[in-house]
C-alpha cells in the first residue's frame, strides 16, 4: 500500500466539522492552524531517492506493505530516534529497507521541494486580518530543525507543536489539546488544515473543525466565505 495507512474517504477543500467540532460549525474564524508537510512546504521523500535507486526500488520503499516506510516515519514522530526507526525497519522489514531508510535520512533536506503556491501570502493575509496562525505537525524532532532553517515560511507562524518534541502524534486527541493549550486558544474559533483525512478526524473529535487541504485558491476561498477578512483571488 502507498501512502499512509489508515485513511478515510474525506472530501478535499471543504470545510469539516463533525463530532465534537459540529457544535462550533458556523462561528468566527479566529484561529488557523496549520500542518507543514504538504500543505505549507512540498514534502516528497521520493527526491531524495532519485540519485541513488531505480523508480521500481523507490516505488517498492514507498509501499508501506513492503518496506514499513510510513510505519517508521511515524515511530519518528512520536518520539523514536532516526537510530531506532532504522532498527525497527532492519528487525522487522530487512536490512535492504533499512539502509535505504538510512539514505533518505541522511539526505532528509531534498524531501523538501519548496513552498505551496500561496501559502506564505495566506499566512501574511491572515495576520493582518487579526487571525492567529499556528503549526501543527508530525515530524521526526532531529530532521525538523533541517525543515525550519531550509524553508523560513515555518519561522513566520506564531507558534508551532511538533510531534518529536511532545512526543504525541496525530491523530490522536491529546496533541491537538496539548497545541490549543500551548497556543493559548480555544475549539471553538479555530479551523485546522491538513492534507491528511485522518488528521482532520482527530481534530474534529478534539472540537476543532478542519479542511483536508489540495488546492491554495479553494482554501482562500473557504475561508472568505467563512467570514474571514482577506483579499479574494480577481
């Protein structure tokens, strides 16, 4: 399977607010939290690879069923050590995997490809506006300051929770509050965005509506349409 597992079927673009978060669908945007991967910055872990492997070999590593590439990532982010996701690869996928896993680690920073069209715009239109704009990420906590210094958008947000240092993850509920405590907002005002479906269900279940997120235009207009003061696209 390529891709991260686990993933629902979820619309794109449009604004989510189901579970606890319906209770806070139709109130004012104070609050847009960001994910990075994605969303802010282009992630593509196959760049890395293109040097040194064969399109079949990097497909194969990028099929979690064969390689537990993603398993691994996520290991990464809620705390493992880039030592321990290959030890666990090597143990329980082989060694092959494991040192290509060693390669991509070594050379995290071609993972990232650029920034999202539009997305360093929005965020300056958004302050502007009044509005907070915060991260949300998982990510491995040694490769994230290789992220920050590499793409300075990140350095713009008012604040950011990344999975490797609070060693929570998302999905799950409990790093959604810890960000909302941290950030010194609440549910009801915020609206999270990710690329990720299952991302989105666990901030609906923490109160926070959201927005699987494809296309820049279609996320400013949302969010206009929401009530949000920023200029629309002529």
């Amino acid at each position: 399977m390529k891709g991260w597992p686990g993933e629902p079927d979820m619309e794109y673009d449009v604004l989510v607010a189901d579970g606890e978060a319906a209770a806070n669908a139709g109130k004012p945007i104070t609050d847009v939290i960001f994910d990075f991967g994605n969303v802010l910055i282009y992630w593509n872990p196959a760049a890395v690879l293109i040097p040194r492997y064969s399109q079949e070999t990097i497909d194969r590593f990028l099929d979690n069923d064969v390689s537990g590439f993603y398993d691994a990532n996520d290991r990464m982010d809620g705390g493992a050590t880039p030592e321990e996701g290959i030890a666990w690869m090597r143990e329980t996928h082989g060694d092959k995997w494991a040192d290509i896993l060693r390669y991509y680690l070594d050379n995290f920073q071609d993972s990232l490809v650029g920034v999202v069209p539009g997305a360093r715009v929005l965020i300056n239109d958004l302050k502007a506006a009044g509005i907070g704009v915060w991260g949300l990420s998982n990510w491995e906590k040694e490769l994230f300051p290789i992220a920050e210094k590499a793409t300075p958008i990140l350095q713009e947000l008012d604040g950011k929770v990344v999975s490797g240092y609070v060693k929570l993850r998302k999905p799950h509920k409990d790093i959604y509050e810890r960000a909302l405590k941290e950030f010194g907002i609440t549910a009801d005002g915020a609206v999270f965005v990710d690329d990720k479906a299952m991302n989105i269900v666990g901030a609906n279940a923490a109160g926070i509506r959201g927005v699987r997120f494809k296309d820049p235009v279609k996320l400013r207009e949302l969010l206009i349409k929401a009530g949000v003061d920023i200029p629309d696209v002529e």
